[in-house]
C-alpha cells in the first residue's frame, strides 16, 4: 500500500530532519545563501523605490522557489523532495553547535573567542557587550533562529511538502535581505 500525501510528507520531513542531525548545513555552496546571492542579483534589476517593484521582486522570487519545490515534488517525488527541501531549509544542527561554542567561550571566560563568535549568530556589534551581554545576544539569537531556521521549516514542509517549505525560506531569507525600515527598503521592503 502506498502512503497517503500527508503520510509521503511526514517521512520527507523525517528523513530531512534526520539529514540536518546528521550533515548539519553544507560548508560551502549552502542553498539559502546562494538564494540570497541570485536574490541580491535580482534586486539590481528589479530595484526601484516603490511598493509595487517590491512585491514584484518578493513574488518572483519567493513564486521561483515555489515552483522548484512543485519541480522537484514532481520528479523525485513527494517523500524525497520533502526531505530535501527540509534539509536545505533548516539550520537547527548548526545552530545549537554554534549556540554550544558561544556557552563554551563563555563558561571559559574567553571573552574575546566569544565575540569573534558573535556574528556569526547576530548583526549586534560584540566589541562593546561584556560577558553578560554577548550571553544575552546569543540566547536572543538562538531562539529567533529556532522558530526562523528550525520549527517553522518544519511546519511548513509538513503542511505543504517542498513548495511550501522553499517559499517560507525564500520568504524568511527575503525579510532578512530587504526588510528593514532603513530608506532603501522602507517602501521596496514593504512586501
């Protein structure tokens, strides 16, 4: 007997779960950076100061991805592109190995390890935070990543399969690009 949809999905979103436990994020070539990377690219072309060319850079972008999930849903299947598209899409392994080495540094005492660590969990400036501050900026860091890079993948390849989980990262990885209220985005951003 075949699995159902739903039944199809889950083990996708097992088997993608099992894979970032087991592999982490790819050390190079890793598929949301180089979304963020074509994204980047894209935005020279579709940049401009309005809402309007904003919602037409988030949706070509975001309905791209969209289609490479339902692309790849028809050619590998629900099961495996489900566990593929969860696995590129979630970044919880590589997130609490790092949450781990900032404790470590700052059970030590190693003030200075700890705030070369920093960026790579937040855009906060390390040079001035102590020991207390750089723990909060971690902990505040490490729990937006959780629902951003671990329990909302998660939800959503189990809801939609591999579209539905490569358009919530698009989305993710979008507002972390263009959706800041600085002057550049305050209106393209707005999508």
């Amino acid at each position: 007997m075949f699995p159902t949809a739903a039944q199809a999905r889950l083990l996708g979103v097992v088997a993608g779960y099992l894979a970032d436990l087991t592999f982490a994020d790819p050390a190079r070539g890793h598929p949301v950076a180089l979304f963020g990377t074509a994204a980047a690219r894209v935005e020279r072309v579709t940049y401009r100061d309005s809402r309007t060319a904003g919602v037409v850079h988030v949706g070509l972008l975001v309905g791209g991805a969209g289609l490479l999930g339902a692309a790849l849903q028809r050619r590998a299947g629900p099961t495996a592109a489900t566990a593929l598209a969860t696995w590129v899409s979630l970044g919880g392994t590589s997130l609490a190995r790092t949450g781990n080495r900032m404790a470590s540094f700052l059970d030590e005492g190693d003030i200075d390890a700890a705030r070369r660590l920093l960026p790579s969990l937040c855009g906060r400036d390390p040079a001035a935070l102590d020991k207390a501050g750089l723990a909060r900026a971690a902990l505040e860091s490490v729990a937006e990543n959780t629902s951003d890079a671990q329990v909302a993948p998660l939800l959503w390849a189990a809801a939609g399969g591999a579209p539905a989980v490569l358009g919530y990262r698009a989305i993710n990885t979008l507002d972390a690009m263009i959706g800041y209220r600085s002057p550049r985005y305050l209106r393209f951003g707005w999508a």
